[in-house]
C-alpha cells in the first residue's frame, strides 16, 4: 500500500476535523519558569533515601523460520540446520540505591547486579546463542551467568544531576533496551538538568556498553553494519513542553568514525478520549558520516508520521515512515536508538523503503477488568532499493540478502497480535504477564527473512528495602 504525501495530510486534517468536537485537552502555552522546587533541597540522606529491590523476568521465546529458511548451529564439528530455534531464560535484577547525601551538593550511589539462568540448555535448541542466550565458543549455553549491570556514583545540585559510572540513558538515539531476560547498560558519564518548569537538558559521553546476553562491557558497533567499532559516543538534547498538548524532543550525537546523528520528535494530543481523541507523533532523524567514515559514505533523512485514535477503550493507529538515503537507517547495537512508528520485529529501515502499519488496541479497564490489554497490528514495508549502494559496511557484495545491491524493489509484510495482563493488588501487584505472536513474511533479498515467533514474557518486581 502507498501512500502519498496528499494522502498523509488528507487522513490528518479528517482525524483533527473529526476530533475538533471533543477539544478538551487544553492548548494553552506553557511559560518556561525556574523549577518551584529543588530535588536536592528535599533530599532525605545516604541512608534514609535507600532502596533495595529489583525484578526477575522469565523470557521464553520459540521461533520458526519457513519458505525454506533455516536457522544454523555447529555439533561435533559440522554445520546443522533447523527450522526452530528456542530461548528460555530467567532474568534477575537486584537493585540497590542510596539516598542523596544533604547539603548543596548532593552525592549518591547505584548498583544493581544482573543474573541470568539459562532454562533451555540444549544446543539445538538455542542454535549456538544470539543476543537471546549466553553461549560459549562452543556453542554451548552458558548456564548460569552474573556481572555488575549498574554501577555509578551520582552528584546533584539543585534539580541538576551528573552520573558518573554504568548507567542507564534514555533518549531518541542513545537507550537502554530491555526487551530481553536482562536489559543493557552504559559507561560513561551523563548529566540530566530539569531546572526550568517545561525545559530539561540531557548529555552524555559513552565509551562502552554492557550488552543484554553478555558478561563483559563491549565497544560501541552498529545494529546492521559489518562488525566495524567505535570507542566514544557523545549526545546532548532537549525536552521542552510549549504548550501542554505538545511534547518535543531534540537531540544530537557524535559517534566517533561513523557518523553524526540528530534527532527531533514530537507528540501532539487533542481531544478526550471518553469522546474521541487525536494523538499525533513525528519522528525525524538525519545521519551523516564522520571522521574516518568506518561506516562508509552516508547521507539519510528518515521519519515516520503517527495519527492514533483513542475511543474509550478503543485505540486505532495509523503510521507512516520513510527511509530516504541508499543504506539502511542505522542505530547502535544494544540500544533502543530506533523511535520510528514502524520499528517492530522488523525495522523497516531498509534503503529507500516506505512502510505503513494500521494497529489496534482494546484496554479491558474500560470493561472492568483493569490490566488486560490486547492489541493487533499489520505492517508492510514497499520499495526497499539497494542498487545505488556504493559503501561495503553493509554486508558482502554478491552475497544474496546480506548486500545492499542486491535489493531491487523489495517488500516484506509483518502481523502480530498480543495480550498483556498486570495484577493490580496482592503480595504480586506490577507482576505484568505478556504474550505476542508475530509473522513476518518477506521477497528474496529483504534481510528479516522468513519467520515466526511466539513470546512469553513474566517480569516480577520486588522490594526488599
């Protein structure tokens, strides 16, 4: 399905159109102000401010891969294939922090120990480890493993705070990405100022991560490169609030000899939901190449445009997104760098693709049962065009669905439907139960391939202190 920029700007105006009626979310301007309080004031001390609790999640996943496609693992020295492939594995996060020490200058500490245990240890099974299972050199799961995934001393001034350590980032292009048994982490040193009522500032300067299915910290690559790796990240950004309808977001990073990124994003509400409501979401990212170019010659703008309608317990969303530039849109490994609509199982960040996803969501709340939600969606992805590639960062030349140049007009398709309940009382309230099926079918050099998936994921918080 394509659509065109006419018919992007004819389906927003009818949503607001349909929407204006139900105008109860206020438009008003926000005046940007000094912060009414200071954080660092109410502080409660080292230890009266302490915590001591975390989370463990069990992560069961069972794939299938079909169209002839096959997954691959080694045995006794010989290369095996298998249409399935199978990850179990229980994620633990014990979570201490302190409390910020008074004073003007407030100084606290983190650190959270990750533990994994692998459920499903067969070889066949995981076929070798991925970012899903920790495995050995010789395929073998790693069955129990531990480290340190947060370990960071922090300062703060004011509503102003400096961390210095492995931490946790959240921005449009450097983010912890937890959908996994464990999630990921930074180290590095960041700073997160909310002096001002409707303006805050974050910026960051990162030289490894602490990966999701690994023991040790690893230098920076991307998600769909050749391996290529950097030593520093840098970002800095801004949220700013200017009316109370509008959420925007705007950032840059630096990484070092691959390229230079910006990003803005913006969400936008209008309505009541009891009635009909319109939420509105751009996203926009701008990638160009730097320093040494490990990642080659690159010149991308992508975006993607999101209208949701929301009816009481009723949520229908429209999204569009457009890759413009001969390589992939590209973002770190082991972050959830990637805030387009249209990044599912599959990115849909091929080169030159467009993509169009309609989803829908039912909340039970509304019928009196709240915590269980459902949702469906479909996707497809059109007009995915390598053949300008002029780089080797993507893949091997001549090697079918790894090189660039050999995509020439291809699609891919991708469905899915899930179900989520979260207790709301009891000794287990937060504990949220998940399950998504997805189908993800795709023409002959499209990357994703062919494959199923059925996810069950159970994650329990708890607190000690």
């Amino acid at each position: 399905m394509k659509l065109s920029s006419k018919a992007l700007l004819a389906l927003a105006i009818s949503s607001i159109t349909a929407t204006a009626f139900a105008e109860t979310q206020s438009q008003d301007f926000v005046p940007t102000t000094l912060a009414g309080t200071s954080a660092q004031s109410e502080a409660k001390g080292f230890i009266d401010g302490q915590s001591l609790g975390g989370t463990t999640r069990n992560w069961f996943s069972s794939e299938n891969k079909f169209r002839g496609q096959r997954f691959s693992y080694e045995k006794h020295g010989q290369t095996r294939t298998d249409a399935n492939r199978t990850n179990w594995v229980q994620g633990t996060i014990l979570n201490y922090s302190s409390g910020f020490t008074q004073g003007t200058v407030g100084v606290a500490t983190e650190v959270a120990a990750y533990n994994a245990v692998v459920l499903d240890r067969s070889k066949r099974d995981i076929k070798g480890g991925s970012n899903r299972t920790l495995a050995d050199s010789d395929g073998d799961a790693v069955g129990q493993w531990s480290k340190l995934g947060l370990a960071n001393v922090k300062f703060r001034v004011s509503n102003t705070t400096l961390t210095a350590g492995r931490q946790n980032f959240s921005s449009g292009i450097v983010d912890t990405i937890g959908n996994r048994a464990l999630p990921s982490s930074f180290e590095g040193v960041s700073f997160n100022s909310e002096e001002f009522s409707n303006l805050s500032f974050q910026g960051g300067v990162f030289d490894r991560v602490s990966p999701r299915t690994e023991q040790s910290l690893s230098k920076f690559r991307s998600e769909y490169g050749n391996g290529q790796e950097t030593d520093k990240v840098n970002t800095f950004g801004v949220n700013y609030q200017p009316f109370k309808s509008l959420k925007t977001s705007l950032f840059a990073a630096n990484v070092e000899d691959f390229w230079n990124q910006y990003y803005f994003g913006a969400t936008h509400e209008l309505g009541d939901a009891q009635t009909l409501a319109l939420t509105t979401g751009l996203n926009y990212y701008k990638t160009t190449d730097t320093g040494k170019k490990l990642m080659g010659n690159i010149d991308n703008d992508t975006y993607s445009l999101s209208l949701g309608l929301t009816h009481q317990a009723h949520s229908l969303t429209f999204s569009y997104q457009a890759i413009n530039g001969n390589e992939y849109f590209d973002y770190l490994h082991e972050t959830n760098g990637i805030y387009l609509a249209n990044s599912l199982t599959s990115d849909f960040n091929g080169p030159n693709e467009k993509s169009f996803q309609v989803a829908y969501g039912l909340n039970m709340a509304e019928y009196g049962v709240p915590g269980l939600k459902f949702n469906v969606y479909s996707a497809r992805g059109w007009g995915i065009d390598g053949t300008h590639y002029t780089g080797t960062a993507y893949g091997e030349a001549g090697k079918s669905r790894s090189d660039l140049r050999l995509m020439d007009g291809e699609t891919h398709q991708e469905y899915g439907v899930g179900a989520s309940y979260a207790l709301q009382s009891g000794p287990l309230k937060a504990t949220t139960i998940r399950g998504t099926y997805v189908t993800h079918r795709a023409s002959a050099q499209q990357a994703d391939g062919n494959i199923r998936e059925f996810r069950l994921v159970t994650t329990i918080p708890f607190n000690i202190l």
